[in-house]
C-alpha cells in the first residue's frame, strides 16, 4: 500500500488525538507538547518504511507514533535551562515556562514511558520482530544515541569542533531516532536484510541532512517561521556546519547528504516516491 504524505500524517495526529491522557495536571502538560505541531517526520518515515518493504503501514500505527512521544520528550527536556535554555518551542511557550520546571521534566518522563507501553503493545508481526524494534528503539532514545547526542552536544559549548566530532554529535542526538524510525517500518513490515540495511543508509545521510539544514535555517531563517529565535547556536558557541564550513560549504553538505539517501533507495521494488520526496523536504524545508 503507498500512501501520500497527507494520509500518514492524518493517521497519525487522529491516533495521537485519541491517547487516552488524564486531565490532570500531567496529561495537560503532555498533550501541550505533544499536540503542539511538529513535522511527525520520525512517525511518517516508520509507516513509509513499512510501506517501501511491501508491509502494512496500518498495522504498525501504535508504535509508530510511539517514535512522536519520545521525540517530543526529548524537546521538553532539552528546553529546560538546565539545557538548551529555550523559551519557545513551536512558536509557542516552551512546557516548562507554562507548567513549570519540575512539571516539565516529569511530562517528559512520562511520555518517554508510555512510549514502550505502546511500542510493547500487541501487533500483528511475529513476536521476536516486535522484541527487536523494543531493543532498538530503547539503544537508540538512550545512552547509545539520542542520550549520548545530548551529552555530546552539552559538552561542545564553546568549543571549536571539526567536522568529524560534529557528525558523531548528529548522529547520535538527531540520527539515531530518525534511523530506528526506518528500522522499526523495515523490521516490522517484514523487510530483507538488504532492504534494512537501505533503510538505515538512507535515515543515515537524512539524519545529517536535517542537522545541516537546521544549522542553516538558525543564520538565514525567519524566527516568525521557525517558532524559536533564530542564531541561537552563534549566542550558545555552539560549533555548527556553517561555523566550521562556511554557508556555502554547509549547503554543499547538505545535497550530499540529501544524494546520498536517494542513491540508497535504489534496492526497492516497491514504489518508494514518498521517501524521495522525504529527502527532498528536508533540503528545501522553512521550518
């Protein structure tokens, strides 16, 4: 089954709409953030993935969108002033400056969980399939990936860095989701190692493509657009693809990166439009 852009993104915020979240404090702060907008890039890449192998997108909804909870956790945390120090998140107030910073780092403790509740969930894939994504996803968010960016990353403040310590922070904090985020659609619709393995080159160099640009679209984007000030990175000394290659050396980055992920997607048989068309957003996305 292939679907547009459109239609994942549709199945996805009704699934998200209808979480079952408490009214209480806790719920509140969770679907603030949650339902606050977002791209839903990691949730949509896992469902076109599935599709890519020849599975079905449907029957992998809940974990999917399992990806969106930890990926929104993540942003809670890391506008805490402990971290990034952002006010803003979305064009929005960041969780912490509506319900505090206590609250905040509890939401996102509390998305993060029930993330695994859903991926855990039963689902119509061979059980040591299923027992694999929990394994991957959990290396990835933790201090294997996602975790470990983080550090990474807090630790670079005011350093110069090159270009190879730079990639491992991206790779690590932005790329380790986006690549099980493939996994997990290849693994659990039933995709050849071939095809995984296409799968995780591809989230790989898209990975990287969206750091590049993020670090572009912090010098030259609209913080109207954005929803967050822009030259943040300048104002933390963060080392960034333009500080180290220039603007124009970093856009040369990024449509290498954003080749190499078409040129992974030539192993499949099943129409994989959607996925060249991901690519292709990522370079030319505003926000």
């Amino acid at each position: 089954m292939f679907c547009t852009s459109e239609s994942y993104v549709e199945k996805i915020e009704a699934f998200l709409e209808n979480l079952p979240w408490n009214k209480d404090t806790m719920g509140q702060s969770m679907r603030y953030s949650l339902m606050g907008g977002g791209k839903r890039i990691r949730p949509v890449l896992a469902l076109a993935a599935a599709d890519a192998v020849g599975g079905e997108a449907d029957q992998i909804l809940p974990a999917a969108c399992a990806l969106e909870l930890i990926h929104t956790y993540s942003l809670i945390h890391d506008d805490l002033p402990a971290m990034d120090n952002d006010d803003y998140r979305r064009g929005r107030l960041a969780n912490h400056k509506v319900f505090g910073e206590g609250k905040a780092i509890l939401a996102g403790d509390g998305l993060l969980t029930y993330a695994f509740e859903l991926i855990a969930r039963p689902l119509p894939v061979p059980a040591e399939r299923q027992l694999r994504v929990i394994r991957e996803v959990a290396q990835a968010a933790g201090p294997e990936g996602m975790v470990l960016g983080q550090v990474l990353d807090l630790e670079a403040e005011g350093k110069i860095l090159n270009l190879e310590e730079i990639e491992r922070i991206h790779r690590h904090k932005t790329g380790a989701m986006l690549v099980v985020s493939a996994r997990m659609g290849g693994i659990l619709g039933g995709g050849t190692a071939e095809q995984i393995d296409a799968l995780t080159r591809y989230a790989q160099a898209l990975g990287l493509a969206f750091q590049i640009k993020d670090d572009i679209l912090d010098i030259e984007g609209d913080s109207a657009t954005l929803g967050k000030p822009i030259r943040s990175d300048l104002a933390q000394e963060k080392s960034t693809y333009p500080s180290l290659l220039g603007l124009a050396g970093a856009k040369e980055q990024l449509a290498a990166k954003v080749k190499e992920a078409h040129e992974a997607l030539a192993v499949f048989n099943y129409p994989v439009d959607f996925l060249h068309s991901l690519a292709d957003y990522i370079a030319d996305r505003k926000h």
